[in-house]
C-alpha cells in the first residue's frame, strides 16, 4: 500500500516539509496551495525537488466552492479552474481534490451540481487531470458522501471520482459500509483522519483537533477495510489538521505520522485476514522490571529499603543494582555524568520477545542497544518515548536476566510482597498524541478515557494505557506547556498498604504530609469509621473508592524528579484515586518549595 | 458596589490566592472546597488570614448533587452536610453555594427538590448559614434559574434563595429580564463570568473558556443592570474558570480581575443613569503620534526616509527625533542600553485628556510618568499592556507638543502625506485576554470578530480593537505559545500604494520579497488585469478585495523586531489584508533567517 500525507499535516515551509516528508519514508504528498503560494520556489523547482526525493505528488487543493452555482459564478469558476490547472500543469499534479461548496453554492440540485461538474471535467481533461470530489462534513448542499456518489454517477465523466476522508464521513455519524457500493475506479482517493469524541461545532473540530490514526476515537480499521474491499487501490493519505502538530519539529512529525500508517494498514490487514509484512502484536503479560537511570540513587535505594524491598544482587558486568519486592523488580543503573534521576527503560513479559522488537521497527521505532558480554542475557528493545527505552523477554524459569545479579540478600518476613501496578511518566504537550500512538502500536496496550485534573499549576491531563486484564498499566500526564514537567512515578501494588507504611515510618521514610482538611472531606464524603479515618490520618494515607470497591495509597516525596508510590487496591477497585491527584501535587509542591 | 471573586478564577495555593486578592483590592471571597482541603492551613487559620488581610468570605462551595434524591441518598447528603457545616463553622462562612444536582438525581419534581432543599435550610439554620441555589446550565432536572426561584418559593425558608451566574444564565440563552421578578431579599448571590460565543458542549465551554467580564461575547452590562434593578445589594463576584488564569501569575491576575469588575460596574451606572465614581470614556478621535524606543533607530529612520516621512525636527531637551508624513507622527527615541526596538507608546486624541487618564487609574491602570521640563507639554498617561504607554492629547491649534521639536524640514511635493492607520501588537498569551479588557475598558474601543491565520510556527490569533469610525484600530496579534513574539509593526495609510512603494524602492528601501506563486495565485482568484498585475509584482505589493472595495499594501523587513506597513484603502475596503498574512508570515521567516 501507497502512502502520501497532505503538507497542511506539518510546520515549516514547503521545501522543509518535502524534506522531512521524504525522509520518513512516504511514497508521496498532498501538495496544499496554501504551502505552494508563500513558497518562493516555482512550480517548476516543487515538481523537480519531489521528483529527486522519489515523492510522487499525488493531490493538489487549489480552490474550493465550484458547483451548486449561478451561470455568472460558474463562469468565473471556470476561469479560476483553468488558471490553477495551468499551475497544476507545471507542477505536474494530475490529480485535483475538490470539496464540496459551503460557501457560493444557492442551488441545491444533484443534476446542476452534476452538469457543472462535467464541464469542470471537461475543462480539466484538457490537461489530463482527474478530479476527485468530495463531501466536505459542513458542505451546504452536499456533505455526506453518499451524494457525492451520487452526483459523480450523474456527471459520468471518466476522469471525475469521489475521494472519502474519514474524518467527514466517520464526525458526521455516516455509515462507512456503503463506501463498498461504490464502483472501485471511482474511489480516486482516501484521505485519513483520527479524531478524539467531541461535542463541538464539526468545523473547529477539524480544524483544530484532528490526530493520527490511533491516537483518537474513530474506528479507521474498519474504514480503511471498507476502502480496500470496494478495490481503493490508491495512497493511504494523511489529512490531519491540528493545532500541536503545526508548531512541533517538522521531521518528529513525519516520522510520526508514518508510523500511524503502518500501525493502520497493519490492523486493516489483521482484521480482514490479509497477510502483513508486520509481526502480529505481542500483549505483555506483565511487567518484568522498571530500570531508574542516575548518577546517585542513593536516596532512592535507601526509600526502597525502607518500604520493605530487598536488595536482589549487583550485576556482574554493569554498575547495576536489582531491588526486589515480591514480583516487583526495579533496577538502579548508576551513570556518571547524568542529569536529575529518570525512568531509563521498562521491561515486558510477552510470548515472543524477538517478533514483538521486530513489529516496533517495522512501525517504526528505533532499535534500542545495551552492551552485553558472553554469556549475558540480551533483551531485545527500541527507544519509546521520552528517552524511555522498551525491552521485551519471554522468560523462563530456566532462563533469566535476573541469573546476572549477585550477593542479593534473601526475602525475611519483613519484606515487601508487591508487584508494579502502573507506572507514570510525564509528557511535554508536543510529544503527548504521538506516545498514545506509541503504546497501541508497539506495546499493544488500549486507552483508557482521558481525564483532566486541576493543579496549582494549570490542569493536568491524564491518560491510561493498559492491557484488558489491567496487568500492564501505564499512566501518561500533560502539564500545560508553560509548567515544567512533572515527576515520573513507580507505584507498586501490595495486600496490605497499612502495614508497608507502618514499617516505612519506623525506619524513617519520609512520607508526603497530607493536610488535616484532606481527612475532614474525607470523612464528609465517605462518612469513614473513625478508627480507619485515625489510622490513615496518622499514616499519611490516601483513600478514595469507586463503585467496585476502594483504594489506599501512598507517595514518596519526589527525589531528582522521581518519586515512588504503594497501593492496594480493594474488592476490584479499578482507578488510580485521581479525586487525590490535587492534594498530591499541592503537597508535592509545598514539599518541594520547603526542602529544596 | 462590593468586589469579590470565587479563589478557583487563580493559579497557586490557597494562601498565595488570598493574599493576591487582597493585595489587587477585593473586598471579598468565594472559597472553594478543592482550594481549601488540599491546604495545609486549618480552617480557623484561613479565617484569621481572611480577618487579618481585610477580606469576607462570601460564599463556600462544599458539595454538589443534593437534591431530587430517593431517600436513602438524601440521608446520606444531608450527613456530608451537616459535616462540611462544621468546616464552615470553622471558617467562619455564613453562605453556602449550592448548585442544581447533575448526577444523582432521580425526581424530575420540583415540589421534591423544594421539600429537599427545606430540610437542607432547616440543618443549614442549626450553624446560621444561608444556602444560596443555583440551576447549572447542566443540571439534570433544573438548569434554568426560573426554576431555581420556583423551587426556592415553594420551599419558603428565610436562609434560602437563588445563586445567579451569569454563565450559567446566559449560555443557555436564557432571558436575564425574568430575573427582576424574583424578589430583592431571595437575591443572595451573584457570580459573574464572561465568554466567547462557542459551539461546543456546555460544560466544556464553562469550564475552559469563561473569561473576566468585558473579554468575551456576552451583554454582561444588562445581566448586572437587571440584578440591580431587582435590587440584589451583595457582592459582584467572579466565577471564571480558565485554562489560561489557571497557570498565570496569581497577582497579576487578581489585578485584571478587579479591573473587569470596575469596568462593568461603571458600564451598568453609565447604561441605568445611575452615578458613578468614574469618568466617563473618552473615546479617541484620532492616533496623535506613536513613539519607537531603541539603543540605535538609524535603520528605522533611513526606512522612513526612503518611504517620503519628512524630518520634523529634534525635541529641545530629550534624544528624541519627529518624522511626519501628513498626519502620521512616528518619534524616534534613543535611549542607551535598551534591548531591541520596541513600540514605547501610543499618543491618542481626545476631548479631555485629564479625564481619560483619571478613568484609567480609577479602573486599575498604574500611571506613566515621563520627566518634563519647565514650559514643556506634560501628556497625561498610564502603562498600557505589553510595557506600552498610552498618552492622551486633546491638542489645540495653539497648543501641541510639537512646538518642542525644533529643526525640521519643510514637506516637498516628493513627501509621502498619510494617517497612522493601525498599529500591530504582539502579546504572548498570558496577557491577550487581558490586553482586550484593557483596550475596552481604558481606550474606549470595540472589537472586532477574532480571527485565526496559518503561520509557518502555528496558528496565529488576530483581534482588531478599533474605533466605530475606524480612525483608530489596534490589532492584537498572538502567536502559540510556543513560538516567540511576532514582530510589531505600525501601518500608514496614504492615498497612491503604488507611488508611494516605487519612490521607497528607487530610493534603495529593500522590499519583503514577495514570491511569484503569490502572483499566479491573485491572478486565479480575482482575474486582475494583466497591467495592475505586472504592476503589483514589479513592486513587491500585496491585493485583498472585500464586498466594498479593495486593498494594496506593502512591507518593510523587520528591525529589531519592528517593520513598517504602507496600506492603501480603496472604495472603502475595511480589513487588513488577512488572506495575505501566512504569504508575509512565510516571507518574513525567509527574509530573516537569509539575512541573519
């Protein structure tokens, strides 16, 4: 399958965006008059400069509002037409998209529209163009593609067709299905578009709120499949206008918007039972370890000790450290010479670890490197998102990474019995949409519904991705794009938070003060016994509940931007007590401001 | 008039809140439930804060969703009440908020929500607390404050009336004239918000998109005219929930908070006839002068030459320079050690300009000063937004500040004759909203629709602020927060574009260049003539066309962050050459990086 994206997609001029666009990987490109115009390069130089990058240009939008009108408009219609075609002459475009008018059209007849059409065909045939019309969503007399169809059907000329966009078809509600009733030499072009569920007027929706296939709402597998079973054999193009992606590096962005394509035309192919060059996904059955990366985690080891992990080995060739708790495995990697402390990589339990790594880079993702000596295990990997890097192992008993680690002490009675419950990592805003895409493409993980959560700061949004079972779960946040970036966080699960934190304090762990007026709602709103609502109080404790059951929690205070959190979760409590998420960062950031 | 505003309208803590709202002058707070349980500060603590900084508060917002419940519910509510009362009783808040339930309720009967409500006045009497019942735009059964007052009535308890937001009122499209029917003494609050006209879900617009009065699109001014009318003599409060407010400096934004406030207010008193302490608008009759500020303006001198501004002379006792070109007064001022170019201030002629400036401080604008010297001409004036000082000027034939500029030249036949015909402000975006409260509220001018532009960096947000005559217009410019500042730029109108461009061009002014697609592109949408079109291309110009008439303009390359416009308007053509700001966004980037 061909792919193309619409210039309107990227930042920057028309000759960076030919550039990144080429550079990612794409076959083709949609050529905007809106970038040809400002662009001190001719036509002439655009045609050269795409040929020698081996981009075909597969779409030209040069003007819009034709049919549906009076004889004087048509006319200058007509002479508008003829003047961009000569534009499109020297580009060497031969096909043109034409929407449908929302703005001259005052006749609201399929057979004018159609008669107009033809001679717009007619006209365009002069210079070998074909014309692809389509229903735009606020189009005034024609916005479902069905009338579309329609009118192309009556004009009958050979060198007019439909092209569909998912974004007009799929916001308007309109049943794809019937995409498959149209001739397949009519359908000249498919252009693609994500976009979150919103209840807003369509136009500002898609103007400003489009995304990459599988980082919004829109079912486009099953859109796509409809296209291709009807015999589309043209690009999978991008039409994605959004507000982010118009200031965010030009060349991130392409790369990015290639990888939505792969993902895409991949799920279509599963879905339909069509062979794909791409491995089938890999769901992870749990999370193998979580790595922090720093030059001194000193205070981090010494938090770990204190809520009941035990020292699990040093790594025989690596100045690594393993801490164990239960199932939990978090590993400190000592760096010389490295800012702050992050979340350096995240390991995953799947049924094939080498098909899973191969699948990321045929999406594309870059392959992650570890030096490993003779003997050593070697998890295969890529980089993910913000610098994280993803690896993935199909252990056995017999055969682990853990076999590396040596001098680790034995678990007592005292020690912590846990298992990571999710893991939470910041996003600065350019990079948010693109690691959704990254976690349903490479790690096979579904989003949960987005929230948004007032801090002192500004909101914060929250996103979930997560396996069905909730065994993988990470936890992606936003801050608004003045805010410096929040701190990433572990929470490990445990039975019994109560007692973790009890020992926590008596080896003197720090904990997050939590003010009294947190308890005093609490008790308003849940009308807690008073012996639980004393002891959480004392401790420090967080509480919320859902319709399932309820939730305890605790934090560390943050150290180099990374903190830990325990909880437990009750009779099948399934959130992340986000009703908290405001006390916490208030705290946090009292804390912060009265220690540092 | 009392002030107050609800503390969820500001970024920070709780603490940091109350002291910015003293600080900007309110007499009052609305303090919400989420500000306070995330503080470390004990209720008794907050109240003595309150007492010691001068401050009331007016008004808690503890819970939600209480009435139109099966009884099992109403146990339970009636418990979170009677708990949060307690809170309240700590506090020392005698008004309770209560806005319509929008989740739990099950009983679309008014009579069931007014006997509810009773028993909830009945406990609420225990702590002598008032509840003040609001209909949310959203509210399950009630949503429209007529009902709110029909059930407050049937209740008939003397601690409980009607909460009115004029959100809430006015989204719905609701008639605010039935709000004079409701009596004076059930009036227990007022909250006060602005908005843009959206289309998009309701709640989503309330809570992202509300703005202080006097920045977005709603009769604000009639909405407080009726409350006062009817005879509600409680505070005006501000209830503005905002992504932007939300992480913006806490003080700065208090201070344009209250400002909002003294603006409205003073608009009911204009528009009732009723007295007010401040004086009347002063609205400008034309642009006196406008001033450039910089270490070194040579190049913008040599450019003002060579467009045909005449020198007008040296002022006698300050390092400032006068160039003319009919009506239009640029200033030069060189001050050593300043940053960049700059626009330093805004030179307005109205009927009195003492008065304009006792307006402007009594609304909240601090007061310029600059230093003059004995027999000079002392301007009154205040800081505008963006370091910009405004001075007013009601200038007499005997009597102008121009008699201080001594030295000048005698205008020619070869002088440019022409009118500042609008300057163009860049903001970043925490002060856009706040700059169109203080052109309204201060300058005496309207605004136009808002609009948005594709620029190479983003979208880019354009708001015209303008006199109805047109004689004076401001164009705000935004760019995404992430893109830096836009270049200001003062536009001169004159009657012959394309004299006034061959002379620069001959006298060596370097041009924008303008590419030759651009050309193409005129060509196809207007059909110009092949000799204008030869013409515009020779010369670098650009061509709009509206309904009236049409447009030629044309550009300097910006210095230091400031260019020139040279416009001419044609059989009354009213905009600013919108459709051509993407190609000179394009030209200018271009431009820049070839040059720097």
């Amino acid at each position: 399958m061909r792919t193309s994206i619409a210039t309107v997609c990227l930042s920057g001029g028309l000759v960076e965006k030919l550039h990144a666009i080429a550079e990612a990987g794409f076959d083709g490109v949609e050529i905007m008059d809106s970038d040809l115009v400002p662009a001190a390069e001719s036509p002439e130089e655009i045609r050269a400069l795409c040929a020698r990058l081996g981009l075909t240009i597969d779409l030209f939008q040069p003007f819009r509002d034709f049919e549906g009108v009076d004889e004087v408009t048509l006319a200058d219609n007509l002479r508008r037409a003829r003047a961009k075609f000569e534009i499109m002459d020297r580009l060497g475009a031969k096909m043109i998209l034409l929407c449908s008018n929302v703005a001259t059209a005052t006749i609201a007849d399929h057979e004018v529209a159609a008669e107009q059409l033809g001679q717009l065909a007619d006209l365009a045939s002069e210079y070998g163009i074909s014309i692809a019309y389509e229903a735009l969503a606020w189009g005034r007399y024609v916005s479902d593609y069905r009338d579309a169809w329609k009118i192309v059907q009556l004009a009958d000329r050979p060198n007019l067709g439909v092209c569909l966009d998912s974004f007009h078809v799929l916001s308007r509600g309109h049943d794809p299905r019937e995409i498959e009733a149209i001739d397949a030499e009519k359908l000249f072009f498919l252009q693609l578009a994500d976009a979150p569920h919103m209840q807003m007027d369509i136009l500002s929706w898609s103007r400003h709120h489009r995304l990459f296939p599988g980082e919004g709402d829109f079912d486009l597998i099953s859109f796509v499949s409809h296209m291709i079973r009807a015999g589309y054999r043209g690009p999978l193009s991008l039409e994605v206008f959004n507000d982010t992606f118009r200031q965010t590096d030009v060349r991130r962005t392409a790369k990015h918007a290639l990888r939505s394509l792969r993902w895409l035309y991949d799920r279509a192919c599963a879905a339909n039972s069509w062979e794909s060059k791409i491995d089938a996904p890999q769901p992870p059955r749990a999370i193998d370890f979580v790595e922090l990366t720093g030059e001194d985690l000193g205070e981090i080891e010494q938090a770990l000790h204190q809520l009941g992990f035990v020292f699990g080995g040093r790594h025989r060739s690596k100045p690594v450290r393993l801490w164990q708790a239960g199932e939990a495995n978090v590993i400190l990697n000592e760096q010389p010479r490295t800012q702050g402390t992050r979340l350096g990589s995240l390991g995953l339990l799947v049924d094939d670890a080498e098909a899973a790594k191969r699948r990321a880079v045929a999406i594309g993702a870059p392959a992650a490197f570890r030096r490993t000596y003779e003997g050593e295990y070697d998890l295969p990997g890529v980089l993910a998102t913000e610098g994280i890097e993803v690896f993935w192992n199909a252990r056995t008993a017999e055969e682990s990474w853990r076999d590396e680690f040596e001098g680790g002490s034995t678990p007592g009675t005292e020690s912590m019995r846990g298992v990571i419950d999710h893991i939470n990592i910041a996003y600065p805003w350019q990079e948010f949409d693109e690691a959704v895409l990254f976690h349903t493409s490479t790690l096979a993980l579904g989003a949960e519904p987005a929230s948004e959560l007032p801090g002192p700061r500004g909101l914060v949004r929250s996103q979930v991705m997560r396996t069905d079972d909730g065994v993988v779960r990470i936890a992606m946040n936003l801050a608004p794009p003045t805010a410096p970036l929040l701190p990433r966080h572990i929470a490990v699960r445990v039975d019994d938070a109560i007692s973790v934190a009890r020992r926590a304090k008596e080896r003197g762990l720090p904990f997050l003060p939590i003010p009294d007026n947190y308890y005093d709602d609490l008790e308003a709103r849940f009308g807690l016994d008073a012996e639980l609502l004393a002891e959480l109080q004392e401790l420090d404790l967080f509480y919320d509940r859902d319709e399932q059951g309820s939730f305890l929690h605790f934090y560390t205070p943050v150290v180099d931007q990374v903190f830990l959190e325990v909880v437990q979760r009750i009779d099948g409590y399934d959130g992340y007590g986000a009703a908290n998420a405001p006390v916490r960062l208030t705290a946090q950031r009292t804390f912060e401001s009265e220690t540092a």
